[in-house]
C-alpha cells in the first residue's frame, strides 16, 4: 500500500521539488499552499508524514503544528524553514514537530529524514473508537452506540458523524461538509446538509436525551460533549 505524504509549502518551485521527488519514490502526495489548507487535510486523517513550511500564508507552520498536536494526531511532522537559528529550531520541536531541516536541502536527505521517522515507533496510534459524552463510533466494527443502545445509520449518516467525532466541540462549516463529506468545492443551493443532520438527529438522540449535534447560528454545526 502507497505511503501518503502531505507537503504544505506556499513556494511554487518548492513544493513541485518535493512532490516530484516523493512521488517518484512511490508515495502518494497531497499538497496545500496554505496553512488554513493543510491543517484541514493534516486533520482528516490518514497522511504518514507531514512537511510543512515554517512561514506560510494565513495560518503560520508552528501554529498548524500545535493544532495537529492538540487534535491527538501523532503523524510524524518535519517542519522547514529558511531560518537557522538554534531558538528557532527548538520553537518548532517544542510545538511538537518531530524534525526539523534548513532550506536550501537536497532531496535525498529530507527523503532520508522523513523515512526515519516514520520507522520511529509511536507513542499512540490512532484510535479506532471514537467518542462524545456517551456516543461512541467503532470503526473496526462499524457500529455505534449511544447509552448503550444500538443505532442504525445509512452508509452517508456514518459518514458524516464520523466526520463530526473527529472534531468534538469545533464549528463545523457548510463548506467544511460539502467538501469533506460530499467533495463539493462550491455550494449547490440546496438543502442537502440539512436533510442529512435531521435524519441522523432523529437517530441519535432518544427521548430525553440531550441534543449532541447543536446548529450554531450562521456559522454551522457542533458535535459537543458538554450536555
């Protein structure tokens, strides 16, 4: 199975560099030229490695280190920068990046770099089971339970709680879902997100049993543990 490799770099030549030199050692790349970007694709899972620029535009690579971080996600990270200094580097280790590699590189030892970390064992892999107040998704078993009795959802519903699970107490957009959980990059008009989240709240929410998935007033929804 290809190794999945996300490099987050607002310089053109740069990231075609690095993405032409993975890509021919066989990973599959995922690319972003902006922090905003690459947080969301470093947040939805799956990468086995993540680059990312120190300096980028809207989102700055320290802060899209301490947020992966504070999502629970233990993806190796190896951040680059044009800056040398020692505080610098010990800036980006203690945000919680893995690595650290002064531009200019060649190729062959950030391909070196990143293959040693991921032969690194983790201290926590990711979890199968995911939780909210007494909600809980296991996606071994594909199933899911709240207060101890059984829901049935339709493929889509699964879908889109899950997606909801991985972002407990965080606004989650129109647009977020649309992308995420439809791949639409553009707003169709319709109320298709609504029929979705009033079919799966039918489903998880028993008689009197406290709302999980709360509208937030023209911003979206929020999945939240907080009752």
């Amino acid at each position: 199975m290809s190794r999945r490799i996300l490099v987050v770099e607002d310089d053109a030549e740069t990231l075609e560099f690095i993405s032409k030199g993975f890509e021919a050692q066989g990973y599959v790349v995922e690319t972003a030229t902006n922090g905003r970007d690459g947080l969301y694709l470093a947040t939805d899972g799956g990468m086995d490695a993540l680059i990312l620029d120190r300096m980028l535009p809207e989102l700055d690579g320290l802060a899209v280190v301490q947020s992966v971080r504070a999502a629970g996600i233990n993806t190796p990270i190896l951040l680059l920068t044009a800056m040398s200094a020692v505080d610098e580097r010990v800036r980006g280790l203690r945000a919680g990046a893995d690595d650290y590699l002064v531009k200019p590189f060649s190729f062959q030892e950030l391909h070196a770099r990143i293959e040693a970390l991921m032969r690194r064992p983790q201290d926590h892999t990711e979890s199968r089971v995911l939780t909210c107040a007494d909600l809980t998704m296991d996606l071994e078993r594909r199933s899911v339970t709240r207060a101890g009795r059984t829901l049935v959802l339709t493929p889509r519903e699964f879908q889109i709680l899950e997606f909801f699970l991985r972002r407990v107490n965080r606004v989650i957009t129109r647009t977020m879902l649309l992308e995420g959980i439809w791949d639409y990059n553009f707003d169709p008009h319709t109320n298709i997100i609504d029929v979705h989240i009033s079919k799966l709240r039918r489903e998880l929410d028993g008689p009197g049993e406290p709302q999980l998935i709360k509208t937030v007033r023209s911003a979206g929804y929020i999945l939240s543990d907080a009752g």
